[in-house]
C-alpha cells in the first residue's frame, strides 16, 4: 500500500508541475508567438522524442550526477563548494525525469483546445471591458479545461506506469507500481499482480468516465476527426 500511495503521490506532482509549466507554453504558442516560432518551439518539444527513451532518460543522470552540468555550473559560479548529492539517485530526480519526458503530452492538449476557441469570443470579452487576466481567468481557461483534463490525465497515466526514471535516476531505494508488478511477477505471484494491475485499470477508467461525464473530453477530440 504504500508503495501505491508514494506513485499516486508522485503521480499527481508530476501532473500538478506540467500543468503549471505547460499552461503558459501553450498559451504562448497559441496567443503570442507568430506562425513560425510556433512551429519551432513544437518541433523543440517533440525532438527529445525522435530518440531512445532510456537515452533520453540516462542524459539526465549526465546532468544531475555529482560531476554533471548543474553542480559543474553551480560551482563554477561559486553557489556552492561542493557537488549537491540529492539531485541524483532521489525522488527529486525522478520528478525531473518525469516532468521532461512527458510535459509534451500536457502542452499540445491545452494547445489543441486553446486553438477552438473562437476570436470573436476574446474580442467580445476585449469590448467588455475586460483585462488580458480577466480573459484568460473567465473565458480561455473555462473553455480550455477539456485539453487541460486530457493533458492531465496523459501525465498522470504515463506517471503511473513509469518504472525506467526511476530505475535510471531514483536509485535502488526507489519504487513504483510498475517495478512492483514486475517483482511480483518475478516470484511468479501472478494473482497479486492481477489485482494491482485491475486496480490501476479500474482508477483509469474512473477517471475517464468522470472527464466525459462533467467536462466534455471527448468533445475536445471529436473536433480533431472533423
């Protein structure tokens, strides 16, 4: 159980942190930036993906290790003297293995839902009387909460069932469903694994149910089929 638990936790931080970095991405993307730029900063996000994910996943080690880039650049503009030990091998680092490897999957569904919203309904909000903030906070974010949801919940689903970051970056102390269903399999405890599992499935399909139902998530992908 609390392995479950420390996952779930895990989970929903790693949810929490994409949110709060993608929504201003995207924002960006769709309100500020030109056609251009936007097609750079999309290409930036999806590059990482063009290689292996243990690759992707060990270059972290390269940075965070004790003779890696962050303590390397901290020291050598003097913040500290000697190499921090805790941005390797701890759950820190497989926060920020998760954050890097899936803040994608959170940024294009806000983006895709940002992109629905009519210009006449941000113009109307503009003759209003309402300020840049009183936009964002009353009209595109309501109208945004399908994509928020749906990134939400492919951050949270991949989180997870991850087990490479924290095999890669949270060292032999760290554990997560996936490692655990894999452990008891290697026992061949396979009714234990059966039960962990469906009640993983079950969380899921809960959640969806409940995005449908109340937010319209499958709204935010039927326009895509049109």
């Amino acid at each position: 159980m609390a392995v479950i638990i420390k996952t779930a936790r895990i989970a929903v931080t790693t949810t929490a942190l994409a949110l709060v970095l993608a929504y201003p991405i995207a924002y960006f993307m769709h309100r500020l930036a030109g056609a251009r730029l936007r097609m750079s900063l999309s290409l930036l996000f999806l590059v990482p993906f063009f290689t292996s994910y243990i690759v992707r996943t060990f270059a972290w080690r390269l940075i965070l290790g004790r003779l890696g880039l962050v303590n390397t650049a901290l020291q050598a503009l003097g913040v500290i003297q000697r190499p921090v030990e805790w941005l390797l091998f701890d759950e820190f680092a497989v926060q920020v293995g998760l954050l890097a490897s899936y803040l994608p999957f959170m940024i294009f569904p806000i983006l895709l839902s940002m992109t629905r919203i009519e210009g006449s309904v941000l113009e109307a909000s503009e003759d209003l009387g309402a300020s840049a903030w009183q936009t964002l906070r009353h009209v595109v974010i309501p109208l945004t909460t399908p994509g928020i949801f749906a990134g939400s919940l492919f951050v949270f689903v991949m989180a997870l069932g991850s087990s490479v970051e924290v095999q890669f970056l949270g060292g032999a102390a760290e554990s997560m469903i996936a490692i655990m269903i894999t452990d008891v399999m290697r026992v061949l405890n396979f009714p234990l694994a059966f039960a962990i599992s469906t009640l993983v499935l079950a969380l899921l399909i809960l959640l969806l149910v409940i995005g449908n139902r109340y937010l319209g998530l499958s709204e935010l992908f039927r326009s895509v089929s049109r």
